[in-house]
C-alpha cells in the first residue's frame, strides 16, 4: 500500500532519465496477454529515452515477480542511480510510460484524490467491528462485542423492566463502540466515516459519537455486523464516489465563481501556473486526463503556458516541457497544497480545463 511517506520520495527524487510506468493488470477485464502486449508497446515508445538497464529491469520484474494479483501498479526506475519502487494497487489505472527527470506522479496523484481513506464501522446493539480502506483495499482495525441477557417468557411489568435492561445494556456497547471509533479518529488516520447497520441502532449509534465524528459521516448502508469484508468494501466505496462527484461540483463551482467575481482564484492554464510559480495555490483543481504543454526558466523556474524570449524576472532561458500540468500537481503537492483531479466537469473543461483557489 502506498503511503505518503512514498510519494514525498518520489517527490524528491531527480535525474536525467527516470522511467515511470502505469500498468493496467485488472485480469478480471483481460487477459495477461494482453497486459503484457500492452506493457511492450509502452516500453518500445520510450525505448529511445530511457536505458536498456530500465528497460531489462522492467521485463524481469513482470517475468519473474509480479503475482498478478493487483488490478494495477506503478514503477518507478533508474538503474543507473540504483533507484527502483514498485507499488502494486488494488484500484484499476490507466496504462502509461513516462520518462523525464523526474517520477511522474500525475497518475498517482489522480488515485490518491479519487480513492482517500476512509473508515467503515458496521454496528448492531451487542457490538461493532471498524474498517479502514485505502486505494481499494480493506484492512480490519478493530472492533467491541457484548452480551444481551437472555430473553424470558413473564410478561407484564417484569417483561417491561427487562426490556428497559436490554436496553441498558445495549446502550452500554454502543457506547464503547462509540469510544473505540474516537479513539482511532484521534490517531489522524482518515477523514470520512461511513456507518452500516439498521436505521434505529445507527441513529442511537451517531448520537454518541463527539460532534466533530458526526459531522464526518457522509453515509451509511443497511447491513449485517457479521458482512463480508468484501460486501463492506463494495457498498462503502460506492457511497465514496457519489460524495467525490459531488464535492467535485461543487469545488468547481465555487473556483468559477470567486474567479469570476475577481476572488482568490485563477481559471486556465496561464493564470494557474502563475499563481503556482508564486507558491499561492491552496486547492489545484485539474480535469482528468487534462495535459498540455509548457515552458520552464532554466534559472528561476518561473512556469509559462506561451513560448516568451527571456524570463521576465530573472532574464534566463525557457526549456520546453511535455506536460506542464504534470510539473504543475508536483509543484502543488510539494509546497502543501491539496489537488483535486475532476470527473466530467463540462464546466471546467469550458473554464479551461485548470483552476486554483489561492491563498490570497
């Protein structure tokens, strides 16, 4: 699973010539054949860019260690700098080769937005079992579980006063459920909480937990305490996309309207990496797939979307670079700032494709 610890890596990582390679390996939608059809095509494009050393590493590692297992993975190479990271995903990608001086991250940057941890809790009256997912893949953290007394057939008030003593009891393990559910937010390891379980035990269940966690649901599904960790996985991440896509929306329409009303913010690829290169960008907003093309000052760095002789502030030379956008996520990621990769956004694409709200 890859960590942020890795992407700050391969943030600092920088050399002439370092292969980056998406491949798609979902064997649930094709076959190896093709894969690896696909995967040659991708190391015979770059062939002339990068070293055979790169190249050979690549062939082996699919030939000899890769299990097959994932629904993608992303490689990171530079033999002649030792330099090798191999992340398997649990999340389908789009299969790419990039080579340039430094790991393109674009692609993993898009993954990172669109599969963000989160936490699933499943609930019922005698316990509950908390789930973290990350990039498609589900890992069990933990869980309560408590006794009921057993039922009895006198009826009356006694059958009313052992009601009330379910019910204590019952109140007692959503309260520890609650409490072991702070506990693992306290530690900053996710920002979304999702809940399964009936509507009566989730309701009495949210109420418990401090206001802060309430407002971090952003859903919740029927379901069995005993539900498959698969089951779980399936309908939480459902639940994530209809809240990406329409968080989405909305971020796009607040970075038009403040742009357009003259706010902090900047719409369009000239204006956004402007705003990058003076280090103002909070959130960078992107439509999938956008590139295009740019040019960097060799001496200060200063980022143009037009060919210009010499650099405005520092008089040096302009290199042209592939993919500017690329450059651009990096920039952000580096100096703090959120990006946001957005998914059928007509609006965004009209606006230019690339937008920022600024930090001032």
């Amino acid at each position: 699973m890859i960590t942020e610890k890795d992407i700050r890596e391969l943030l600092e990582f920088r050399e002439d010539g370092v292969l980056s390679l998406y491949l798609d390996t979902d064997l649930t939608r094709q076959p190896k054949e093709k894969c690896k059809l696909v995967l040659r095509d991708l190391l015979e494009e770059v062939r002339e860019r990068v070293s055979e050393e790169d190249v050979e590493r690549v062939k082996k590692f699919f030939d000899f260690e890769y299990d097959w297992q994932g629904k993608g993975i992303a490689i990171f190479s530079c033999q002649r700098k030792g330099f090798w990271r191999a992340y398997p995903l649990s999340v389908p990608l789009t299969s790419g080769a990039f080579v340039a001086k430094r790991p393109h991250i674009k692609p993993l940057a898009d993954l990172l937005d669109e599969y963000e941890r989160y936490c699933v809790v499943l609930v019922d009256r005698e316990g509950a079992r908390l789930f973290l997912i990350y990039l498609g893949e589900i890992r069990e953290e933990g869980g309560t579980s408590g006794e009921l007394p057993r039922r009895h057939k006198r009826g009356g008030w006694a059958q009313a006063r052992y009601q009330r003593h379910i019910d204590e009891f019952a109140q007692q393990n959503l309260k520890r459920a609650a409490e072991l559910t702070a506990h693992f937010f306290r530690n900053g390891r996710c920002g979304r909480l999702i809940l399964g379980g009936t509507d009566e035990t989730l309701a009495q269940f949210k109420s418990l937990l401090p206001k802060h966690l309430r407002e971090k649901v952003v859903g919740s599904f029927p379901a069995d305490v005993a539900a498959s960790e698969r089951e779980v996985l399936n309908r939480s991440m459902e639940i994530i996309r209809d809240v990406e896509r329409r968080g989405e929306r909305e971020l796009v329409e607040r970075v038009i309207t403040l742009a357009s009303k003259g706010g902090p913010a900047s719409l369009g690829l000239a204006d956004t990496l402007g705003a990058i290169y003076e280090g103002r960008v909070h959130v960078l907003v992107v439509a999938e797939g956008y590139s295009a093309k740019g040019y960097r000052c060799e001496g200060c760095g200063y980022l143009s979307a037009q060919e210009i002789g010499r650099c405005p502030f520092c008089g040096g030379d302009f290199v042209e670079i592939e993919d500017a956008v690329n450059l651009a996520v990096r920039r952000v990621v580096e100096g703090g700032g959120r990006v946001e990769i957005i998914r059928e956004s007509d609006a965004l694409k009209k606006a230019g494709n690339i937008g920022a709200i600024l930090r001032y």
